[in-house]
C-alpha cells in the first residue's frame, strides 16, 4: 500500500483548509471590478520577452484592456528596457498604431512619431520635436508633455510592467523565491515560438484553473495525450502568491510509433526522455524518473511550464466578468534540419489539440456557474494550486478594502 497521503499537499499547507470555495468569485461583476483594482493595477504583469524588443529602437505594444489602456515596452540606445502608455500627449491619439493584441515595430533613430500630427518621442519618453511648435503657446511646456511613463522592469529576460503609480514591491521583491525557484532555464535560447490566442466567454479564473490541475488529463486529454500523464502532481511548493509543481508521466504507456520517430529527431515534445539536462537544480527537487514539466504560475495571471528542449506559457487577461483573452506561446531551439523542422511540428500540433481540448471546457464552466444553482466549488487535494490561487486573490481583495 502506497505511504503517500492522499491529502499530502492540504497537509503541508494546512493554512489553505479543505472546505469548498466560493463560485460567486468566477461570475459576479462587481468581484470583477474589485479584483481588477486589487491585483491587476497592483501586480507586477509579463508583457514581452526581451528577444522580442532585442535591438535598440525595437518596440512592442501590448493591449491591457482591463485597464483601458495599451502599453509601450521600448529598449532605447542605452540598451534599457522601459515602459509607456501607448498615449499622444497632443490630442491622445495612439502614438503607435495597434494591429492588434500585440504590435511590434522599430526605429532606427530610436523615437516613436504619432501618425496623427508628427509629435516625436524619445526611447526614454520625452516629446523631442514637435511640428509648427511656435504655434502652441508661452504656457506649452515640452519638457512637461512625454509619454506618461510605466514601471517596466525584466526577470530572466521576461518584460513585466506594473500600472500602479508606485509599486507596493520591486519586481524582484515581488518575484523573490518563485524568481530564484525558475531561474537558470535556458529561456533565451529557445525562441522559436509557435502563438496562439483565442477570446472566451468566461472569467479569467475558470481559464487559470483549468490549466492548474492534471485531474482532467485522463478525460479531457484523452484525445491528444492518451494515458501520458499522472493525474498527480509532484513538489508542490507555494512562494507568496506564487506556485509551482512537477507534472509528471505514467511511464507504462509507449509513444505513439510516429510520436516516437519525432522524439528521436528533436527536443520539443512534452513527453520525450532525454539524455542529460537543461532544469536548474530547483526544479525536480525530489529527482522523479518520471518527471515532464514543471508547472508554475506567477501571480496573477502567468502559467510558466518548462521542460526538457520546451517552454510554454499561457496568459490570461481579463476583459470583462464573463470575458477573457488567452495566450499560449510554445519555445523550442529552432530547427536545423528538416527533419527536426517535422518532429517540432508534430510535437507542436499534439500540445496544439491539447490546448484545444483544454479551452473548451472554459465557456461551458463559466456558463453553468454564472446560473446560479451551484454556490461552491469542491476541490480535492491535487487542486491544491486552484486553491492557492483562490486564497491569494481573496487576501489581496480584503487587504485592499
Ligand atoms: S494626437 Fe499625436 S500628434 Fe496629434
Ligand atoms: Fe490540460
């Protein structure tokens, strides 16, 4: 008989209970409006890797509709990395013209120029030329009239951004022990990516917690990933608002016979054994043979997985009550050869179906909770992250009221 606890993680964080949560959190309006003022205004938020914005003068733009806004993340020539609101400070057209969730661009001078009537700003933000200046008056102050700045600051080469005027903590006090726990992965090195993004009807919380549990492997996945995973997590550990843990394989089931020639010929699948390492020594602590990711969230709304030869994140931002955008990015070493080119793709495409089948439970989830006729949630003990997360949220909700 096994000598493991079936209540293990409640038992190592008996702080969290092991009542039922409260549904009315996932669909009610005024929680929304609560949380968005209590934990995204406040909390430091991932935006852009740093490959993404690698040469100076190179930008992205990332929509933050929560907070009606879009932000600018911009490295200038001193090479730094820093953030604006994406706002003209003449007539408060975009200075930089969005095509959508995620814009990118570059300047070669290092400057942004609004397409409405030319104003020129800097990479540090200041409003550097302005056409037929002399027109405006003797009241008119340059130097008073730069892009309104954003915290912006970087961890691992992850670009985050906090919207409150002064952050409570530094990026690196807010990250502190989940920060050292998932750093040293090679992030940078794997930067050929495969994105995603889709809009769902349903709260930001029911698309987190569907993804922070392996309850669901054996039913939801059973198309993409039959039989692969354990439904039990390993080395949960909680930092703060943070968490992290080890999802893990049954190593009784066989690759599939053409799963098991793209494993031979590239490091990108989820499941693949592979000789040696790239994990920093925190992750697997307990050395598990079978071992396929670590499972991390940054709080609030960053899913951090990596693995042998990948990385992948998921994001989800809150557009309304019942409204949320997903994001999924999938990283792997880019492809020298054809055949490594196939056996990303076919690893690519199964985590792809995967993800498909995890969406779509979202919207029939937020659907039955939002009518009412069930007032809690029931976890078990391998929800624990759920339920962390939910702790978290409600800690910050009353420490702010
Ligand atoms: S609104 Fe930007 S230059 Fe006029
Ligand atoms: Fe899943």
């Amino acid at each position: 008989m096994s000598s493991v606890s079936a209540h293990r993680w409640s038992e190592k964080y008996p702080h969290l209970g092991q009542g039922p949560i409260p549904a009315e959190p996932c669909v009610s309006e005024d929680f929304y409006r609560r949380e968005i003022a209590a934990v995204f205004n406040t909390c430091w938020l991932y935006v852009a890797r740093e490959e993404e914005i690698a040469e100076p003068g190179s930008y992205k733009v990332k929509r933050l509709a929560f907070a009606h806004t879009s932000v600018i993340i911009m490295r200038g020539k001193d090479g730094a990395v820093r953030g604006f609101h994406n706002v003209c400070s003449h007539r408060g057209n975009k200075v930089v013209t969005e095509s959508g969730e995620e814009t990118y661009g570059h300047s070669k001078a290092a400057v942004l120029s609004c397409r409405f009537h030319g104003w020129v700003y800097g990479a540090d933000g200041a409003l550097i030329n302005v056409p037929e200046e002399e027109r405006f008056y003797s009241c008119f102050d340059k130097q008073q009239n730069g892009l309104a700045p954003v915290h912006a600051d970087v961890w691992e080469g992850f670009v985050f951004v906090n919207l409150a005027p002064e952050p409570p903590q530094s990026l690196h006090d807010f990250l502190s022990a989940y920060g050292d726990h998932m750093s040293g992965y090679p992030y940078a090195e794997m930067d050929y990516c495969y994105k995603y993004h889709t809009y769902l009807d349903c709260n930001w919380k029911i698309a987190h917690d569907a993804f922070a549990e392996a309850y669901h492997v054996n039913t939801i996945h059973a198309g993409s990933f039959p039989d692969v995973f354990s439904t039990g997590l390993s080395d949960v550990q909680l930092f703060g608002p943070h968490r992290t843990c080890g999802v893990c394989l049954n190593m009784n089931t066989a690759p599939e016979p053409v799963a098991a020639i793209a494993q031979k010929h590239a490091r990108g699948s989820l499941v693949a054994k592979a000789e040696g390492t790239m994990l920093p020594p925190s992750i697997n602590p307990s050395a598990r043979e079978d071992f396929a990711f670590e499972l991390s969230v940054a709080f609030p709304n960053l899913l951090l997985h990596i693995s042998e030869g990948i990385w992948f994140t998921h994001q989800f931002w809150p557009l309304a009550h019942n409204k949320t955008l997903w994001e999924g990015k999938y990283y792997v070493r880019a492809p020298r050869t054809n055949s490594e080119r196939w056996a990303l793709e076919h690893a690519q495409l199964l985590q792809r179906n995967a993800w498909l089948e995890d969406t779509q439970t979202m919207e029939n989830t937020h659907r039955a909770i939002a009518s009412g006729v069930k007032r809690i949630i029931n976890l078990q003990d391998e929800e624990i992250l759920i339920r962390h997360a939910h702790h978290v949220i409600a800690e910050c909700m009353s420490a702010a009221e």
